[in-house]
C-alpha cells in the first residue's frame, strides 16, 4: 500500500491537536480520537497483512518487479490509452475509455494508480479483485472501463515479461485466425470492404432515431427494404447483422423482427434497450433470428441475468467497458453452458482490437470480432484481414507495438455523444 505522505503527516498532526485538546478539557469526550486512531491501526494491520502475503509468495515473486505509473493520454478520434510502466522497463498497454467520457475514466485511472505504484505487475487476478470489491461501491461503465484498461495493460505486462501472447496464458490458441466484420451503411460500403477482404458486416435500422413508440407502417418498409438490399449485396455466402442501438421501442422492434426474418440477418442486436432484460427476452422468444447484446453490460454479474433469462444467444461484452480481457473470458464460459456465442462489441481503437483477438484465440465459442480500425496510423505494424480474418498474432503481451511517431499528430480530442431528439415534437430519444 502507498501511503500519501501529506495525510500522514496532516493526521498525525490532527492527533497529536486532538489528544492535546483532550487533555486540556477542551473537547467533548465523544471527541476522543477513536476514529484517527482505528483508521492507524487499520493502515498498519493492513502493512502487515501485505507483508505477509509477500512473504508467502512463491519464489519468483520475491524477484524486484514494480509498476512505477500509470499514464493516460486522449487519441483521436474518441479514445483514451493507457501505458503502465514498470521498474523492469517493460510498459503494458490498455484502452480504458466510456465513449464522451474519457477525461472522467482518465480520472477513474488516476485514482486507481496509488493502489498498483510499487506492487508486482504479474497479480493480474488479484489486483483486479482488488481494485474492483475494495471500492465497496462495485461496477458501473466508468469504474469497469478504467478496471478494463488497467487489467489490459497487466496481461500485456505480463506476456511481455514471460515472452508470449496473452492467448498462450489463457490456455493456448483455440483457432488459427480470427474472424472480423465490417460496418456497412450502403452498397458502396459493402463492396469496398469485400474488396478489402471482409466476409461480414454490420449495419444499422435506417432512420431509428426517428420511429417513435408505434412507427407508422412506411417505417418498418423502408428500413426492411434498405436492409434486403444490403443483405442482396454481401452475397449469400457472407453475412450481415443488424443494429437496433436500443433506439427501437419493443413494440418496434418486435414488427421490425418480424419483417426482417426473411433476410437471414446474421443476428439482431439490442432489440431494445438491456435495462430491462424481461423485454429483451420476450422478444427474443417470437423470433428464430439469434438475439445479440453486451456493449452495455458489465462484469460476468450483468451477464448472468441475460443468459438465465434466454434474453440473449450472441454476447457483445466490450473488453474495455466489460472488466477486461479475463472478465470476458469468464463471461465466455458462462455463455458455454448456455450454448451462447461471444462476439465482442467494439467501436473504439487497435488496442481494444488486439485484447478482443488475444481472446477469440483462446475461447471455443467465438463468432465474429467487431472492428472500426486495424490500427493504421496508430501501430507499427496494423493487422490484416485475409479471408475475412485476421491470423491470431505471435508477439509477446497483447502483439503490438504503437506507432509513436504517427501517434503524435493524433494527441488529444473533445469528442461528444450527439444531442438526438424527435423531429416531430423535440423530445428526447435513443441514440
Ligand atoms: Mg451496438
């Protein structure tokens, strides 16, 4: 434990200013320094108890291996990187970032750092544990996404110490190459990213922030309409998803289900909003279409409730909102029993791509990895897709290395969630 040199010497100072009142009479008894004096013998109950701990460790761990800081930096367009060094010169990598929240995760972060500065790098479970029950108020996106980047950058430390992937920690490849896919609004799209190798893609519900609680019938034709014409393109040995974006009401989502089924989408993704997870299972039930859903759960206790309701057979977690690399890893073996796929949502930058792809190479029930950059302009060396794959990498930790130079020019943003309201009477929607 680090202890902040200012609040010792301000508590010991308050002490010694309390009990000096005590003597002289000039404080109430209930004054008496019980809550200074419980919270020094908790502080050195707790030295002692990592002492012993340390002691206990295995001999490996008695060699000197210490994080030193943490630092964040903004990259644009919207993301938040994080570096970990340690006192073995060996700097890990993470993304930890809520998308229009990243100075607030920075902050999280920043917060987190006095708990990690000068323990061992390699305890990657139990400084997760840690960092995640000793704030005694658990989860949330912003406290999971700083979690997520921290525990990221921890693996890639320690691959990078033992000299292999973070796929060969987890157990070893499951898979050769990893499968990605592409987002698509128009034909155009499509066919460029055919040509560039992608054999599946997502798209979303044309006009969805705009359909209302009950659209009117024209609605659900032309965003139908769009997505048979999208689905036509990608061939029918390729595949294509459809994002709802929770933007849709249930009474929506279950006509515009419905009218799709003919199209094969390769799955649906948040029918509604994941708040209310008997919605989602409800419609779920009325459809053979496979139900996805995940960006906006955490931690392998928001996902229980998903699976045991059937709410849900293709899981999204984010491996930076979610709890990191191994928290999804617990989040695929609980999908295992169910019979669920892991598909991992992300929209944000290469780091996050190469966490989601030491995972796909480690699991059995993957499906497809989602992507929005292989990292050109940010990476020494970006990742390929061949075949609507990418070969699962063989450098140590996490397999990349920034781009430092190129990084430079992309330093800093103020990206913000858009502002969406109804064009009909200017309330308030989904996004
Ligand atoms: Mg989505």
């Amino acid at each position: 434990m680090v202890v902040n040199e200012n609040s010792a010497s301000s508590r010991r100072a308050f002490l010694r200013k309390a009990f000096a009142s005590f003597a002289l009479g000039t404080t109430g008894a209930f004054a008496l320094p019980v809550f200074p004096r419980t919270h020094t013998s908790g502080e050195a109950e707790s030295m002692d108890s990592k002492r012993e701990q340390d002691e206990k460790m295995p001999d490996r761990y008695k060699d000197k291996f210490r994080i030193t800081k943490l630092v964040t930096f903004k990259v644009k367009p919207r993301w938040l990187f994080l570096k970990i060094y340690t006192d073995q010169g060996i700097v890990g990598l993470g993304e930890p970032v809520v998308e229009g929240r990243a100075d607030t995760v920075a902050e999280a972060v920043r917060e987190i750092e006095p708990h990690l500065v000068g323990k061992d790098p390699r305890r990657v479970i139990h400084h997760w544990q840690a960092i995640y029950r000793h704030t005694f108020y658990r989860g949330g996106p912003i406290l999971t996404s700083a979690l997520s980047g921290v525990e990221q950058a921890l693996w890639d430390i320690k691959g990078k110490a033992l000299g292999v992937p973070v796929y060969e920690l987890l157990g070893g490849p499951t898979r050769h190459r990893v499968r990605v896919y592409a987002h698509a609004r128009s034909i155009e799209d499509i066919k460029k990213a055919k040509s560039s190798g992608y054999t599946a893609f997502k798209t979303g519900v044309l006009n969805a922030t705009q359909s209302g609680v009950v659209a009117p019938p024209g609605f659900i034709e032309k965003a139908v309409e769009r997505f048979a014409m999208l689905r036509e393109a990608t061939g029918d040995d390729a595949d294509i998803g459809i994002d709802f974006h929770g933007a849709i009401s249930p009474q929506n989502a279950a006509l515009l289900i419905k009218d799709l089924e003919p199209y094969k989408p390769f799955f649906i993704e948040e029918p509604v909003n994941c708040q209310n997870v008997d919605v989602m299972a409800r419609l779920a039930r009325k459809t053979h279409i496979p139900i996805a859903t995940g960006e906006r759960i955490f931690t392998k206790w928001g996902f229980r409730e998903i699976l045991e309701k059937g709410a849900a057979s293709i899981l999204q977690p984010d491996l930076c909102h979610a709890g990191g690399i191994f928290e999804t890893r617990l989040i695929a073996g609980m999908a295992e029993a169910y019979y669920a796929a892991i598909a991992p949502h992300n929209p944000l930058g290469p780091i996050s791509l190469a966490c989601g792809i030491q995972l796909a190479a480690s699991i059995p029930n993957f499906l497809c990895q989602e992507q929005v950059s292989l990292g050109e302009g940010y990476l020494k060396r970006p990742f390929e897709v061949v075949d609507g794959h990418i070969p699962i990498p063989e450098g140590p930790g996490l397999g990349i290395e920034l781009d430092e130079e190129a990084l430079a020019g992309k330093l800093g943003h103020d990206w913000n969630n858009p502002e969406v309201y109804l064009d009909s009477d200017g309330s308030v929607v989904d996004w």
